[in-house]
C-alpha cells in the first residue's frame, strides 16, 4: 500500500467531503456560531455547498435567527479581506470572489456575515481547496446567531437559519445554543475557551457539534480499501468493495488490470472481473485533493477460474473382454479424485459398474461419471425424455455403445415384448410410440460385439412416462364485492404440473403458473375492475416442464355487487347537552337484508336499526367539544360478505355551553333600597334573558338594573339564561336576600263566602314583636266605620254587627308605631270584598 501524506493546517468548517445529490440545488454544511475575534459578531460566517447548476448571489436571501438580512456586497473592501485572506495559506488552497454574482456547480462557498470581516482572526494556513467568499454587506455588529450563555435552557435553545435562493431552492437548518461545546469538548467555561463552537450539518439537516478554536490542524487525505478476501472466483459477476476516507479530497478513482468497476468514482462499488482464467492482478484506489495531489492504496488480487473437467475418457487397453482391459483418463487443470480414492489421472477400473471423478479449488466443486462394463470391451450411454406428452413426434431411446468394433447385436424388452436388433456403428434409436398415457419401460438386457462375440450383460430398466393432455377445473363466484378483490381458482387435473395458464380479464391478456399440484389462483383486484361485470377468458394451459398444452375456450363473467348510492345529512353544529339526528338514505340497489354500523371520530362501532327499504336513521349523542366525524360502514348479509365503507363527509361541530356567571349589587336589599345592579360575567353567548325571581317582569339587557317591590318573601332568586349563536343555552341561579325588617303586606282582596280560601282580611306583618302601638280600621265607601283592632292578631271577617257586609270596595287604615321608633307610620287603601 502506497500512502502520499502532508500535514497541512486548516479550519476544518471551510472543507467538506460532501457530494450534494443529483436534485439538490445547494446544502448548509456547517455554521460557525462563535467566532473569533473582538467583536466577534462580523466574523461569524457559514458555509455553503453548491450543487449541479450554478446560482447567483443575487437570488440569495437568509434569515438569521438575530438581525435582519442586509444583502451581499462585493466591492474593493471585500476584495482586500479576501487578498489578506490568501496572503495566510501557506499550502495550495485559494480564496476566490465570484464573477458577476455566480455561484459555480459544485463550489464550495464560505458566506461571511459583514464586510467588516477582521481576516487575521482565524487561521486559513492549510487550505488546500479553492472556496469563494461572499459577504453580507455591514451593519450587524452586535451577530447573527446565539452563542451559549450561563444557565442555559434547553427547551428554548433552538435557533433557525434559513437560506433561499428562489424557485423552491431553500433550505432550513437548526442547532441549540444550550449544547455548543468549547475548545476542551465540553460546555461552558470562559469566552476565550468557547470561541470556535461550531455546528455541522448532514445531509438530512442533523446536527454535529465541534470547536476546533481559531486555528485547528487539518487532517490530511487517507484512503483506505476495506478488508476483503483477495482471492476472487472469475465467474462471481459483481464483488462488494467499500472504502474508508478521512481529509480533504476532490476526486476519487478506482482502477484494476483484472475487471471494471459498476461506479468508478464512488467511496463504495462493485468489482465487475472481465477475464475467465487464473490471473494475478491489483485493484486501486486513488484519492486527489484539492492541491492535485494523489493518495493511493492497492489490493492485490487473485482471481481463480471455476473447476472444470476437460474430458472424462474410456481407454481400450487390450482387446477382449475382462479386467485391466480398459482405463479411464481424466483430464482438468484443478485437483481432483476418483470415486475409488486414486488421484492419479488414469485409473484400471477392476469391475463392471459407475465410476466418478470430483474436481475442486476455492471456487467450487464440479464431478462426472461413466459406466464400465468389465464382462466385455462394452459401454453404453442412453439419452431420452424422462417426460413427454402424448402423441409427441420422434420419440425414443437413444443408445450410444463404445468399446466394440461398431457391429453389434442389441437385446432389449419394450413394455415386455422381447427384440433383438443387429446394427453397425455406435447409435441405435428405439422408437417408443406416443399415442396412450403411461409408462414405457425399456429393459437393456444385453449388447453383443458381433466382431469379438464379446457379450455384455445389463439388465436395466429406462423409463419414459407419457402424460395425458391436460384437464381443468374452474371455480369461479358468480358476483363480487365492488370493494374487495375477485378470487378464481383453477386445477389442472393430468399430466405434469406445474403449468402456465394464459387468459384474459376484460380483454387484457395474463399468464400465471399453477403450484406443483396444479392449482393456480388469479385475483383480479378492485382497483383494475371496470364496469359492472369481469369477463375472465382462459386461452390457453401448458406444462412448464413439457411441450404438452391445450387450447382452452371458456368464459366466465362475474358479475359485480355495487355499493349502494348513500347521501347523508345531518345538523352541522350541535350544543354538548343535545342530541345529534342524522338521517342516511340509500338507494334501492341495497339488498333486502344488510347491517348497517357507523363509526364516530374513527372510535367504536355502532349498530343502527334500518326503518325502511331505503332510510336509515342514526341517533347520535356528542360526548365531546370539537369536530366529531361519521364515518359509515354497510355489510351485505350474503355468503360473499360484502363490506362497503363509506367516507359521508359527515363533520358536526359540537359547541360548548355558554358559562354564566353574573354579580349584583347591593348584596342585600330592602325598602328603603330595593334596586340591584347586575353585572353579566358569562362567556361564550350573544343572547340573554333575566328572571327576577318577583313575578314582575324580565329583561334581555346583558346587565340590567331592577327595582325589588316588598313583599313577604325575604328572598328572591334571580335566574340568568344564556344562549350561544347557534342556540347552545346555560343557566344560573343565585340569591339576592331581602331585609324583611318593619316589612308590612295588605291584601287588596278577600272573599268570606264561606271557603276556606281568603275568608277574612287583616295586615299581614313581617315583625308583629316590634310594634309598640297598633290601630287597624275597615270603613265602607261612604265613611262608616265597620271595624277597628288594636290586636296585631285580630281580623275582619266580612260583617258588621253580626251581618255579612256585601259585595264590593271598602277602605282600610292602619296606624303602627315601632318599638325601635318613636313616629308612628300611617298606611291606607282599598280592599274588594268578593262572595
């Protein structure tokens, strides 16, 4: 192995081995996140693999994950960076300005952030490819990316480069800041040691971290044929080979005396040897880097034909018959033995019966035998079909015979009948009639060398089977389900499977191969069925081992079970307290009996009842907010088990209730005070209704006032409805307590007819322990007074000395001094006595 080294130095982000694929337009390799230098923000920099087709920096936009994008400048301040950049190499890399704007195939592109770019910051003495250098144009000083900083969070570390140049060339890659790494390989530690945290990227936009710092070794080109076995067989059509690379290298090139190669230039091919002999040879492989400089590393081959045997002979040694008077000679180029365990080339055989040879190297294993008949100077070879069809033409038993003088007597039983048959030269066909099924046997019962007399003896049986024409079985459905697949089953009965069938469906020719019991199966799939019916053909069959077919002419039309036509509806927004109804009606091509389910958010199943020939009604009930989709399923009720599946579009929006909550104030009322001021605090309606609870009245204000009248209740129960835009309605109750205090209720009716409903009038009083001083007085309408009580417990029962007052109005006066209060209150008014 041959290794060409040279220790150069280089910043390991500007070099990539990478090899953008053929459809990729570019590739973000690496970006160094912190940079060198102070500040350090103009000299961060990322870069950029081109790919197949040129690009302009002036289709180039990029988002940076701090500061905007400021554009590319090129112009005499870039151009004297980029001088200084190259007066630091010291090996043969070159630092390059593209020509108006072009971004070359294949180049290697190095996008500094700023023009203010400080070129003595890294270290470039190594480089030994050629880069262009673009900048961004000044302005951010303060960076584009983000360093790591002290207590980092991981969960919100992720920053997003994006780099586009148009028409759908654009790629996006992101790294965490939390897991830069510093000069030592760990996190942390001063500025200084962080400077260099650099990320890499692979080709599917994973990331790598590094920090090599401001100026890192460069690792010089090494290639490396990975182990494998160095002995090859000449008739392996392709041998696996893999490389190892490590450095910079702009070219690869594998090389051999001894074959091809399914890709010369790639890290991994396939070895294609193009000679069939023993050969000696060397495979290379040869690396070039960017300084044009060759690294080589070499295998050395052997490649070793597959065994073979030249010729397997019989020798007459002498004349006659019996041992030692024949010899058998093998000639190969490869190690071989006999099946006696002689290894030389000839051997004696000794007695009548097969005798073999094996030959074997590395490459494989190969081995022939012959027949020796010792009784005489006799041999004989026979050839024939083992099967055949009948009446095939030209069939027989082909004997060769060696070892006589070329005039020989044969003996021979066909299927029992005994023949002699005298013939000169070594070949003798026995005919063998074709014209009925089964077997004929051909019993070799001896060969006479009519020169010699030299009779050999055999008796061996050959046999050749005659197989019928085929016959076939077909079982075919009579329908099948649209959506499932059509299955026709087909037997070859006789003859010698397997077999190839040929046959259409719908006009479209096929061909399948029956197992070794001749069945085949042909599935025809629901995707390729056009048409209410299949039209299956079968042409024609023929054995795959034998000339023997027939010509088949039989049609079998299947006839298809169509979905059945299913429009659905139902209502599109719900509340989660209804129920939802959707109706499904089908066409009349279902059949009578059918089972229908339904699927709910893709969940369980559930059963529906079917209510006539063609409507199916289904009763769901919403169990969650959101999106809820009906899917439907129908199962044919037949010995086919038809299952159609039936995506409705179905999609019913169930809403939440409002939530209803309202405050009011005062929180306590009484007479003095009886109007509230409610606040509405609901959520999630547009219309509302207020039920105050007094039989007074309601409102549909959102926050409404109201104004309590007394009565002798000592509380009220205010009720908020609320309803949302599609009807979704909530409620809430609470209670406003009211200060029943010197609280004092008068009827404005009685009816003392005897009833035990309102027989009598009298004040009704909230606190009847409080009153110090009491007058209650009922007057007719014209003055007279009819009664008077200073009894808080005393009532009018409707008379006047003893007689029933009659119907009508009469008015009353009450007269209450509090104990807590020193004024007396008046009251006065009408009460309708009704009989």
């Amino acid at each position: 192995m041959r290794i060409l080294k040279k220790t150069l130095v280089l910043i390991v982000m500007l070099i990539s081995n990478f090899v953008i694929g053929q459809n990729a337009c570019f590739r973000i390799e690496s970006i160094l996140v912190d940079a060198c230098g102070n500040p350090e923000g103009p000299n961060e920099m990322m870069r950029i693999k081109i790919g197949a087709s040129n690009l302009s920096f002036d289709d180039l936009t990029v988002t940076w994950p701090n500061n905007p994008y400021r554009g590319i400048c090129q112009n005499i301040t870039t151009a004297s960076r980029v001088h200084q950049m190259n007066n630091t190499v010291t090996s043969c890399g070159l630092f390059l300005e593209p020509t108006e704007g072009v971004l070359p195939a294949n180049s290697n592109v190095l996008l500094i952030t700023s023009t203010d770019f400080d070129p003595f910051a890294h270290n470039y003495a190594g480089l030994s490819d050629t880069i262009y250098v673009i900048f961004q144009c000044p302005g951010n000083v303060s960076g584009h990316f983000a360093n790591w900083v002290p207590n980092c969070d991981l969960s919100s570390g992720n920053r997003t480069t994006s780099v586009s140049f148009g028409s759908g060339c654009f790629q996006s890659v992101t790294y965490n800041r939390c897991l830069l790494i510093n000069q030592n390989g760990s996190i942390g530690g001063t500025s200084v040691e962080r400077d260099g945290a650099r990320v890499d990227f692979s080709i599917n936009g994973s990331q790598s971290y590094a920090n090599d710092g401001c100026t890192i070794p460069y690792e010089p080109l090494e290639v490396q044929i990975d182990s494998i076995d160095a002995v090859f067989c000449s008739n392996n059509d392709l041998i696996a080979l893999s490389s190892s690379i490590s450095g910079v290298y702009s070219s690869l090139l594998w090389q051999s005396d001894l074959g091809t190669f399914t890709d010369e230039n790639a890290t991994e091919t396939s070895f294609i040897p193009n000679t069939q002999g023993n050969s000696n040879g060397w495979i290379k492989l040869i690396g070039t880097n960017g300084c044009g400089e060759e690294v080589i590393d070499s295998l050395a081959i052997e490649l070793i034909q597959t065994p073979e045997i030249i010729s397997l002979t019989e020798n007459q040694i002498s004349s006659g018959c019996g041992a030692g008077s024949v010899a058998l000679n093998v000639e190969t180029n490869d190690d071989f033995v006999w099946s006696t365990g002689d290894t030389s080339q000839m051997i004696f055989p000794a007695e009548s019966g097969w005798y073999s040879v094996e030959v074997q190297n590395s490459c494989g294993l190969v081995n022939d035998s012959m027949f020796v008949n010792m009784d005489g100077d006799l041999a004989y070879s026979i050839s024939f079909a083992e099967s055949v069809c009948i009446n095939a033409i030209n069939e027989y038993f082909s004997l060769n015979i060696s070892g006589g003088s070329g005039d020989y007597t044969v003996a021979f039983r066909l299927n029992g009948t005994y023949f002699e048959q005298e013939f000169s030269g070594n070949n003798l066909n026995i005919p063998v009639a074709t014209n009925q099924s089964g077997i004929v046997v051909l019993e070799l019962v001896s060969i006479i060398d009519n020169d010699s007399a030299c009779e050999k003896v055999f008796n061996e049986l050959h046999e050749i089977t005659i197989y019928p024409l085929p016959t076939w079985d077909v079982t075919v459905p009579e329908t099948f389900c649209e959506q499932q697949d059509v299955t026709v089953e087909i037997k070859i009965n006789n003859g010698l499977p397997p077999y190839q069938i040929s046959y259409n469906v719908n006009a479209t020719n096929h061909s399948i191969t029956t197992d070794s019991s001749g069945l085949a199966v042909i599935t025809v799939s629901s995707e390729d069925v056009q048409g209410e019916s299949i039209d299956i053909d079968l042409i024609s069959v023929n054995s795959t081992l034998l000339d023997c077919g027939d010509d088949i002419d039989e049609t079998f039309t299947v006839v298809k079970l169509a979905a059945p036509v299913i429009m659905a509806s139902a209502d599109t927004s719900v509340c989660i307290d209804s129920d939802a109804f959707y109706v499904h009606y089908f066409s009349e091509t279902i059949s009578e009996n059918f089972e229908i389910n339904y699927l709910v958010n893709g969940g369980a199943q559930f059963n529906s009842v079917m209510q006539s020939d063609t409507l199916v009604s289904v009763l769901i009930e919403p169990y969650q907010i959101g999106a809820q989709s009906v899917n439907l399923i129908v199962i044919e009720d037949n010995s086919l088990g038809c299952s159609f599946n039936f995506d409705l579009g179905i999609v019913i929006d169930v809403q939440p209730l409002p939530v209803v909550d309202f405050l009011f104030t005062p929180e306590k009322i009484n007479e003095d005070y009886p109007l509230v001021q409610f606040s509405n605090l609901t959520e999630g309606a547009t219309e509302y209704s207020w039920d105050f609870g007094d039989n007074q009245s309601s409102s549909n204000l959102i926050s409404p006032t109201h104004i309590f009248n007394q009565n002798i209740n000592n509380a009220f129960n205010v009720t908020l409805s609320a309803k949302s835009d599609i009807g979704c309605e909530n409620r809430l109750t609470k209670q406003i307590e009211f200060d029943m205090a010197n609280l004092v209720f008068i009827p404005n009716a009685f009816s003392p007819d005897g009833n035990e409903h309102n027989p009598t009038f009298y004040p009704v009083l909230s606190s009847p322990e409080k009153i110090q001083e009491y007058n209650f007085q009922v007057f007719s309408r014209w003055g007279e007074l009819l009664f008077t009580t200073s009894d808080v417990s005393s009532v009018w029962d409707g008379t006047y000395k003893g007689v029933l007052c009659p119907s009508g109005t009469y008015v009353w006066k009450l007269v209450i001094e509090y104990s807590e209060s020193q004024n007396a209150i008046s009251y006065n008014g009408h009460v309708t006595l009704l009989r």
